[in-house]
C-alpha cells in the first residue's frame, strides 16, 4: 500500500489530491484546492507551503508527483507558476517527489495527451468511483497522483518482467 500525494501548483489556486495506491487498484483518500488569498506574492508562498505542511503531516503520504513547469506565452506567469511549485516542494519535506508534464498526466488518466480539462475532471471521476464534481485544480491534482500510481505500476511490472527474464535465462542456459 502506498500513499501518493499530488500536487497542482499555482500562483492563485493549488490544488491537491491524495490517493492509496495497492497495486493496480486505487482509491480516494482526500483532495482539495487552497484559494490564495493574500495579495503579495510572499504571503501567497507562505500559504502554499504552510498548508501543504499540514496536509501533508495530516495524511503522511509515501511519495509525491508535481506538475512540471511550462512556458507560458508571458514569462511572468511560468515564474510565479515555478514559484508556487518550489514553496510546495519545501513543504513536502523528505517525500520522495516524481514530476510530470500535463501532456503525460492526460496521457495516462484520459488516454490522449490533449485532453481538456473537463475530459480529466470526468475521467478523474470515474477512476476514483467520485460522484460529486470535482474543483479542475483539485482535479488535476488527482489526475497527477494517478498518473503517478501508473507509472509506478508500470515501473514494477518492467522490473519483475526483467528478473523473470534473467532468471529463466540462467535456468536454460547449458
């Protein structure tokens, strides 16, 4: 069993969304999104990394996965993006952190790179058998986590498959 948190960084909304993962199978633990409130940016950043602090000694997750940063048309707004996500990675202390672009977030939850945001806020839904609808951010959020769940799925079953073949390799060999 493991927990992952992740995290949809932003200047005026983060969200989150923290899943249990038990092998192919996941399942909703919490999620949400914090609505920056304060005008200045250092007073945003605080906010950032004190909540997450506190999710994250609340539900004491395992492992994480970010939302990588991309270039925006303005400069400005991948700044301040990168900004948020730097005051969330401070507040996930020693977790262990995996990034991901959004192409293969909506990759691995919807099956196609440029999904819009409601094809993942639905798909989101049904994988994690929600009926309520969820906040985009708080969405994304668990999208991440899940693409996060996937990969390491995947991850395993490679090495399994890798010390499979050496092992039958050694058995056959004269």
């Amino acid at each position: 069993m493991t927990i992952i948190i992740g995290i949809d960084p932003g200047s005026r909304l983060t969200g989150y969304g923290i899943i249990r993962s038990e092998g192919n199978q996941t399942f909703y633990l919490a999620s949400g999104y914090l609505k920056l409130a304060a005008v200045d940016v250092s007073s945003r950043l605080q906010q950032i990394f004190s909540s997450l602090q506190e999710i994250v000694t609340q539900h004491q997750p395992h492992e994480a996965a970010i939302e990588q940063v991309f270039m925006h048309a303005n400069p400005n707004s991948a700044l301040k993006l990168g900004q948020a996500r730097g005051a969330a990675l401070v507040a996930l202390g020693s977790v262990p952190v995996a990034e991901y672009s959004a192409r293969q977030v909506k990759q691995a939850v919807v099956g196609y790179g440029a999904a819009k945001k409601e094809q993942v806020q639905q798909m989101v839904g049904r994988l994690l058998n929600l009926s309520v609808k969820l906040q985009a951010d708080e969405a994304d959020a668990l999208a991440i986590a899940l693409c996060h769940a996937h990969s390491r799925l995947g991850l395993a079953k490679l090495k399994l498959l890798k010390r499979t073949r050496r092992t039958s390799w050694r058995q056959y060999r004269p």
